[in-house]
C-alpha cells in the first residue's frame, strides 16, 4: 500500500501528463553577406506615403467601431437634448394655461352631481350641478385638467385652452357627432323588460 496516488492511476492506464516542450534558445544568427543582384538592386517594395487618404476597403475594424459609437453617442445627445427642449416647452405651455385659466373656473363646490369623463385612458369625473350638467352635455361647457385638478370652463375658455396646451382639454363635448358605434346597440344584446336583477 506504498503505491501513491500518481502510481495507482498510472496502473489503472491513465497517461502521464505531457511534458511541456522546451523551445531551444536561439542565437542571433547571422546572415552571409550577399551581393546584391542586379535583378533585385531595382525592385524595391512599394511604400505607402502616410499623407495620402486609404481606399475605402483599408479602414480597419477598430476605427469603424468608433466611429459608429461616436455616431450613436451623438444620436443620444440630441435625442436627450430634444427630450429637455421638449419638457421646458411643455412647461411653459402649462404656466401660460395657468395664467389663462386664473378666474375662469366655474367649479360650484355645491355641486352633487358627479360626471364621469373618458381622460388618459382613464374614467375620471367632476362633480356638477343640474344646470352645468345640461350645458356640458350640449357642449356650451368643457372640462380642463391643470396641476391634477378638473376645471370645468366655458366653451370659448375651452378653445383657448386648447390652442395653449392641447393635452389640457379633458372633456370636450360635440353635440353635432354622430352616436359612437355602440356594439350593444343591436337589438340582440338588449336587457329583456322583465329581467330582474
């Protein structure tokens, strides 16, 4: 049982490692002089003058990724600039609307009756009274959102708002169009008259 590990593998016939070659040290050797020939005094190897521009097909790898990624480092600049130009309008456009619609409110905080409105792509509603509610649905009033409030205004107020900040009309109504295509319109998906819930 003296065997060791090395020796015990080696007999169930698993090979030695290889050993590592050994490169021979080379010695500066040197090269006879020749006399030149005369075929080869003449020809000499064409050299590149560094000035002159390369052919298209000389532009290495390594530089057409740079120059592609300075390309989108600066499609991201000006997408962020556009981003920052953008948001600064949008604020502006939002201070103008606050400046217009100073006084111009006619929210009735008496009011109890509560009309639910289609805005960013969810229900929201105001609260109205009887009169107000006749008058937003015949279009004579609209709703403007500013800073997360609904203001309800008059229809000419409403235009102006509009053409200030388009996103700010939440609630416009247009007496003249035609009914929305209504899929329970059909007779077959009426609610029987005596169907009791």
């Amino acid at each position: 049982m003296s065997d060791s590990l090395r020796d015990q593998l080696l007999g169930l016939g698993f090979k030695p490692p290889p050993k590592p070659e050994r490169k021979p040290e080379r010695k500066p050797d040197r090269k006879p002089e020749r006399k030149p020939d005369a075929r080869r005094a003449h020809a000499k190897p064409p050299v590149r003058d560094p000035r002159k521009p390369r052919a298209q097909g000389d532009i290495d790898l390594a530089k057409a990724y740079a120059i592609r990624a300075q390309r989108e480092k600066d499609e991201r600049i000006a997408a962020e600039r556009a981003k920052q130009e953008a948001a600064r309008e949008r604020r502006e456009a939002r201070a103008r609307l606050g400046q217009l619609l100073q006084g111009k409110a006619l929210n009735d905080p008496a009011a109890d009756i509560a009309r639910h409105f289609e805005y960013g792509g969810k229900i929201k509603r105001i609260h109205v009274n009887a009169a107000q509610l006749r008058a937003l649905n015949a279009g004579e009033l609209g709703v403007v959102q500013l800073d997360g409030r609904y203001l309800l205004v008059d229809a000419a107020t409403l235009d102006m708002a509009a053409a200030t900040f388009p996103p700010s009309v939440a609630l416009r109504v247009d007496p003249d169009a035609p009914a929305a295509d209504d899929p329970y319109a059909d007779p077959k998906y009426q609610v029987p008259d005596d169907l009791v819930w």
